[in-house]
C-alpha cells in the first residue's frame, strides 16, 4: 500500500464502538430520568424477543500495564476489594430488577476489566449465581470473559465453563521480551500455551488471543515471532489492535516508555498488512476491523451471514437490543441511548449504596443518530452499507467526504449501496467519520482520539 495514503489518510479518529462516540455525548439533554424511560421502553420491545446483554466491569489489576487505556484500579490487596466490590455490582443490578417490569432473560454476559480473574474463582461463582437465580437464561447464551495468562487458573476457568461461560479471549499482547517489559507485562509465553491447553480440555469452544501491534520496541521480526508462537496454539479468534497511544487521555500509565520507541505511521501499517498476509496463510479469515477467526467460529459464520454485531464490547456473533453495563465505568446502551457509570470506585460504591443508579453521564439518540448508528454498524460489521434503506438528510454532505476515498480506491458503489474495497479496510475508521455528522458540525480543538493507523 501506498505510504503516501497512509500519510493521507493516519489522522485522529474514533473507533467506532457507539455513535455518537462518547466526546459528542449530549450530555445537556441526557437526565438519569430519561435514560431510565428509554432503557424500559427498550427493554419491554427486546427481552422476550432476544433477550439483553449484560456486561460486569471489574476493574481491578495488581501491576499497570503501559500500553493500557481502561478504566482499571491497580492494587494487590485482594481482600480489602473483592467482597466490598461483588456487594455493589449485586446492589446495582438489583436497582435495575426495580426498574425492569418483568425478568430480564440474559442472552449474553461479558465479564471485563481491568483483570476479571484477579477475582478468586468462590467469588465469581458467588457473583454470577447471584444474578442468575434473579434472572432466565436464554437458550444457547453468549457468556464470555476475558483472562490474564499469568493469573488464570484452571479453577477459574472449570467454575465459569459449569456456569455457562463457552467463550475466553487472553491478552497476549506480544510475546518478545523486550517489548513486554517496555509495557510492564511480563507474560511467558509458557503461561499463555498453559491457559489455552486447559481452556480447550475443559471444553471452551471459541477461545481468542489478543494482539497488539505499534507497542513500543516493536518490529516485523517481533510481530512474525509472536505470531508463529501464536500459531502453535491455534486459538479460534485473533484480536489484532493497533496499539492506541493517548497519554494525554491516560496520563502517566503511557507514558513508561519513550514517544521515540514506538513505530513510525509507516512501519505500523507494515505490521499490519504483514500480519494479516500471515494469519490468512494460516487458515485465519479478517472480520470486521481488527479480528480475525478460523471458519469453524461462530465470529465467521456470523460475518457470512451479515449478523455480526459490535457495541462496547467489541465485536459479536449475536445481538441484543439492550445492553446493561454494571461496575465502576461500565456503560450500557439501550439502542435509543447510552449511559456510563461513574469512573471513581468509591463514589460509584456511595451512589449505589444510596440506592441511585450510578450513571453521571450519557446521550439520548434523536433520529439522525439512530440512522447514522446504523450506516456506521453496517459498515464496520459488514464493509457495506444501504442508502436507499437507510435514507439520510445530509446524504449529498457525506457523499462529498466520501469523493476522495473512491478516488484512492478505498469505497465503490453498485446503485444505492457503498462497499468498503480489500485496499480500503485499513480505512473503514476513516471511512466512518465521513458519516459522522456530530463530529462534522464540532470538529475537536485538541487531539481526543488515537491515530486511525
């Protein structure tokens, strides 16, 4: 690919896991109240239909990792926090049940952090029967977690496969040393081939890596290292992220390493188009932005199908309209809205303990949101998406964004529809922010995004 593009077009974008993207929330015409009526509008057109997502954000980890941009507590006393913390998630979601006028039948659960298994497995099993017994369980439930190769243990991973869990996605990251200590995350890779071997006896039938390429220190022969380790363990899904570097955002956490060490624009885009040449080599086949599976996983069958579905979560084989985001920072989204918790542990623990929903902020959706929410899905689920469908007003204003992207071969249109081209997938955060009619009318005074190489 053309260095001159990725010039062009490595400029700050979202990535697209809600719009409007949290920045150009409204927060001026969102209320705890209004959130409260579109969530039981949302809930009561949804749950028997499909049934909601839940997603527990638990956010502790006992070292910091550089290359992290989540809203986590770093700490080793795990007595002092596990027990205090388990009480609150139950006492929010019990705010929820009140709100709710029937029960809610759970289709999909994502447990996330933070390090979701820095929690004792009798504590997690404690957790979830907890809001299982006030729940249904959907038939053939999406539950899955993410794991730290050096903390997961087989206990952690037997408790939750007895509770339904089928999915686990590990943070790898990169396997060089060197690397690895540049983002303070010493990670064997005898620990990570330990968590997957057992992951599989236990019998997880889709379990994921997630890769990092741009981290600091990084360089082909690293990529290609990591990546042939990787292939030893043959994982059902590869996450392959470019690394996102706001310090501004994320203050001293990444900042442990120097701006120098980090590739260059060019040299990313390298790791990536090699990267995803050898995990297609290897039998791997590109989702969406960033992913990657093998054929058997549902994450392919679902892109076969056009039924892949991203939200805060990430990428999905399976949808849900409402999405219930409980734990310090976590966010939900009831289709017509979006609200996210307070982000300080101690006084989300006071709102809940006073009985409030700890939501502090959030956005109502007004119909052009709502259409252009669809246009964006469309396009970073399927690469495609349909103008005579989805009819927009500021169409000839997005059209014209659009024109020098058909030019350099990154979209084609076939009579009303636009398709991402293979040359523009690297692109499509590009290609996004042409729709992005919030960003357009309040372009940002200061840098809030990560590059979109």
């Amino acid at each position: 690919m053309s260095d001159n593009l990725i010039q062009k077009y490595n400029i700050p974008g979202p990535r697209y896991t809600s719009y409007p993207t949290v920045p150009y929330w409204d927060q001026a015409g969102f209320s705890l109240e209004a959130w409260k009526e579109t969530l039981k509008k949302s809930f009561l057109e949804s749950n028997q239909k499909e049934g909601i997502s839940l997603y527990l954000h638990l956010p502790f980890c006992e070292s910091l990792c550089t290359f992290c941009a989540c809203h986590k507590h770093i700490t080793k006393r795990h007595g002092d926090v596990e027990d205090p913390y388990i009480e609150t998630i139950l006492q929010e979601w019990d705010l929820y049940l009140e709100l709710l006028e029937e029960k809610p039948i759970i289709k999909e659960l994502h447990l996330g952090g933070g390090t979701p298994t820095f929690f004792s497995p009798s504590n997690l099993k404690f957790l979830l029967e907890n809001i299982f017994k006030t729940a249904e369980i959907a038939e053939n439930p999406e539950f899955s977690l993410e794991g730290h190769p050096n903390n997961t243990t087989y206990e952690h991973m037997k408790v939750l496969y007895d509770l339904g869990f089928k999915r686990i996605s590990f943070g790898v990251q990169d396997l060089d040393e060197k690397v690895q200590k540049a983002i303070n995350r010493i990670q064997p890779f005898e620990n990570v081939k330990r968590v997957t071997e057992q992951a599989r006896e236990i019998g997880y039938n889709s379990i994921s890596h997630d890769l990092v390429f741009g981290l600091p220190f990084h360089t082909l022969d690293k990529m290609k290292y990591t990546i042939s380790k990787i292939k030893e363990m043959n994982p059902d899904r590869i996450a392959f992220y470019s690394y996102a570097h706001v310090p501004w955002i994320k203050g001293v956490g990444q900042r442990g390493f120097d701006e120098n060490d980090l590739p260059s624009a060019e040299e990313k885009r390298e790791l990536y188009e090699v990267g995803k040449q050898i995990f297609e080599d290897i039998g791997y086949v590109e989702i969406g932005m960033d992913h990657f599976s093998l054929k058997d996983d549902k994450l392919y069958q679902a892109a076969l199908n056009k039924t892949l579905h991203r939200n805060f979560m990430g990428y999905s084989s399976s949808k849900t309209q409402v999405m219930i985001g409980l734990g310090m920072s976590a966010i939900s989204d009831s289709w017509y809205s979006f609200a996210q918790n307070e982000k300080s542990i101690k006084e989300y623990s006071r709102l809940v303990e006073n009985g409030i929903i700890p939501v502090v902020k959030g956005h109502i959706l007004n119909e052009e949101d709502l259409t252009i929410r669809k246009h964006i899905l469309n396009l970073m689920c399927n690469l495609e998406t349909d103008f005579a469908k989805l009819p927009i007003e500021n169409l000839e204003q997005i059209k014209e964004r659009l024109v020098e992207m058909e030019k350099d071969g990154l979209l084609r249109y076939e009579g009303d529809k636009m398709y991402v081209t293979e040359r523009g997938r690297i692109f499509v955060r590009n290609i996004c922010m042409s729709f992005d009619l919030r960003m357009l009318r309040n372009k940002p005074e200061t840098r809030i995004f990560s590059m979109t190489i």
